[in-house]
C-alpha cells in the first residue's frame, strides 16, 4: 500500500511541475502587457523589423554605449564587401586584442568564413580587428565603412570607432570650426535598425542567419598546425520558438547588451537592450528580451494598410488649362491613378490601432502633361509617423494648344458652318 501511494504521490509532484511550467510558459508568451519599469534595461526598443516602427520603447533615443552588438555590423559589412574564402593575414595589432580572443598570431592566415564564425559565436575581439584591416584596409577605414552603412540603414545617433565593439572614444571636426569628442555609441532604436536590416533587408541577410544561428564551428589557420572550436553563446535560440538570430555584449561602461530577433507567424520582431545590467546580473537581458518579445506576440498582428478604404472624390479628374481639345475653348481634364513602384508594407499593428490615410493632389495643372507624371500623393501615417507613401499620377498625355492645332480648330469651326 504504502508503495502504491508513493507512486501515486510521485505523479502527482510530476502532473504539478508540468502544470507549472506550462502556466508559466503561456503566461510569457501570452505578455499583454508591459512598463518601462518592469525592464531591467536602461534603454529597450521593440521593433517590427519589417517596417522599422518601434512597437515599445525604454528611453529608446538615449546614446550609450553598445559593446560587442557591435559586431552584427562587422559581420554584414564583411559578407557584403568579402568573400567568405578569402585569406585573411593577422597583423600584429590584430593579434594584441584583449580578451575576449581566439589568440590568433601576428603572420597567421585565417579563411574569412571561419573569423566570422568566431566573431559571431565566440564574440572575439582579434578576430573582429583582423577582418576590419582586411575589409577596410584599416580598423580607421573599416569604422568609416560602419558609419556610412549606419546612414544608409536610417541610423541617426549611431557611431562607430571599433569593430569589436570595445569602449573607445575621439576627437573629430566639430561644426564651429573646432572638435568634439564622441564615444564608440548607439541608441536602441539604431541598434534595432541595423538588425533589422542584417536579417530582411541585406542582399547577404541569408549568409549572415546562417553565421549567427550555426551552434558550433571547427576550423584550423590555413597552415594547418593549429585548431579551433566556437560555440554559439546566444541563449536566446533556445529560449523561444522562433528564436532568429542575435548578439549578446559586456564591457565595463556598457554594461549587459542584447540584440535579437524571433520571427513567428508571419510577425518579425527585434529586440535592442542597452546597460542591462552589471554582473552579477547576466540573465537580466534573456528575461528583458522574452518578456518584450511575448508582449509583440501576444498584442501585433499583420496588417496590408494598401486595403485601406479610399474615398472616391481623391481620384476625381483634374481640370487642365491651356490643353488641346476637340474644339476650340474646349474643357479637358485628365484622370488621376495611384503609381505603386513599392509594395505595400505589411505593418505590425494592435486591433484598435488605426491607420490614417491623407491626399494632396494638384487642384488643376497646365499642359503640357506627360502621362504618369506627378500629380499628387497619399499618405499612410500610423501614431503621426509616415509608413508608405504612394504618388498620384496623370492618367495619359495632354498636348499643349498650339498654332497648328488653333488653325485646325479654326478650320472645323468654319466647315461646321
């Protein structure tokens, strides 16, 4: 009997945790949802990477420090300026990098493919220092890359001095004439954005998802008399299903820094965390980052804002002067068409949110009209933030009236007597 019950009370501890654990696995993913002050994170951005709009914010413009999330930028400038095959040559100043490293030697050679595994994976600051002198030709040339990439992306607080992501600061040319010293920064909302871009909008975004999701790599330097081994320290792969990619970083003055991104059901969402944490506080930015992330699960669905109703009245026929008709002092208007040289975005939007849509079009025009020319446009906001526009154009060509077209008017009006 008293076996009998120790079994029966053994299910029941086991019924109980996997009734705990289920509750709380439906509690995170079900975040409905959420304060700045349940984030541990002094900055927090949530974006949908699709579109760039920031979903949640914890002072999401604040410049800091970013540490080694600075290498998502590394890694896609390297895939989309290199070749994976390449031969990389360590240099001495590569090779002198602190911790953390691969201890990589000065005169060494290194297949390109295999540091980025290794700045990835292992976040080694050698190897980041390595690929930026044979990418840019320098660590300085390499920086100027990252901040004009950074401009491209529509990062606008965003500075790069190192590839590694190490606390660095200088002097540059200030706008009176002087200089002003800036630090090796981000904000989090940038730091979505370049994210963003490496995993949806890159022509290498595959290239760089495979890096950043391989759970370990072997390799050896091209002289074959030394070997190596990385494994992936992303956590957050196994945390969530969905889990894409991401880029975990520490230094003194950054502190904990995370930049990860899920994509699930259609839905792409990117998580930027900044000073998240000291030690002994290493999990703070996996409980920031499931929690941000089951709040854009639970709360964002798809939405095409091109099917968005229109009224009629926008697309009514522009009046044009001067325009050559069938008679003389004739009346000609031209007929107006929506242009779609995009596609529509397809947003991540809560069920009461609402997209608001306004024209502007030309009351009347003067000939000559070209067809498809410009006559007007639409735009898509969402919080007051424009997220599509569309152009308004002309429907077909209107000539101007001329003498030969007054003649011939003329003419007909006579014959018609």
């Amino acid at each position: 009997m008293k076996r009998i019950i120790s079994i029966i009370s053994g299910c029941a501890v086991c019924l109980a945790v996997l009734f705990c654990s289920s509750s709380a696995l439906l509690a995170e993913e079900t975040e409905t949802t959420i304060k700045e002050a349940e984030l541990y994170a002094q900055s927090a951005v949530l974006m949908d990477a699709g579109s760039g709009r920031v979903l949640f914010e914890k002072n999401g413009e604040t410049v800091r420090p970013m540490a080694s999330t600075t290498k998502i930028m590394t890694c896609i400038l390297t895939l989309e300026h290199g070749n994976p095959e390449d031969e990389v040559e360590v240099s001495g100043y590569a090779a002198s990098m602190p911790d953390v490293q691969l201890h990589i030697r000065e005169g060494e050679h290194y297949r390109l493919k295999d540091l980025l595994c290794s700045l990835m994976l292992e976040s080694h600051n050698d190897s980041a220092v390595a690929i930026a002198e044979h990418i840019g030709g320098s660590v300085e040339g390499f920086a100027g890359m990252m901040n004009e990439k950074a401009r491209e992306i529509g990062c606008t607080d965003t500075y790069f001095i190192t590839p590694n992501g190490l606390d660095a600061q200088k002097d540059i040319p200030a706008e009176d004439g002087g200089t002003k010293t800036v630090a090796h920064s981000t904000t989090a909302r940038d730091l979505a954005l370049i994210m963003s871009y490496c995993i949806q909008k890159s022509p290498q975004k595959e290239a760089f998802l495979e890096i950043t999701r391989t759970p370990s790599h072997s390799f050896s330097n091209l002289e074959g008399n030394r070997s190596f081994s990385c494994s992936n320290h992303n956590a957050f792969l196994q945390m969530m299903d969905g889990a894409l990619s991401g880029k975990t970083g520490f230094t003194g003055k950054a502190g904990y820094c995370y930049v990860g991104a899920l994509e699930r059901d259609g839905k792409t969402f990117v998580v930027a965390l900044l000073a998240c944490g000291w030690p002994n506080h290493k999990t703070y930015k996996w409980s920031d980052t499931k929690k941000l992330m089951a709040y854009g699960i639970a709360n964002y669905a798809c939405r095409d804002v091109s099917e968005e109703e229109l009224p009629k009245e926008w697309f009514s026929d522009i009046p044009v002067e001067d325009a050559q008709t069938g008679r003389l002092f004739g009346e000609k208007k031209v007929g107006v068409f929506i242009k779609d040289s995009k596609k529509a975005p397809s947003l991540l939007m809560k069920p009461e949110e609402r997209v608001e849509v306004s024209c502007s079009v030309q009351k009347s025009l003067k000939a000559p009209v070209n067809k498809g020319q410009a006559v007007g446009s639409l735009r898509y906001t969402v919080d007051g933030k424009v997220i599509w526009e569309r152009e308004l154009c002309a429907a077909e060509e209107i000539r101007r009236v001329d003498y030969a077209w007054f003649v011939k008017r003329v003419g007909d009006a006579f014959l018609a007597l």
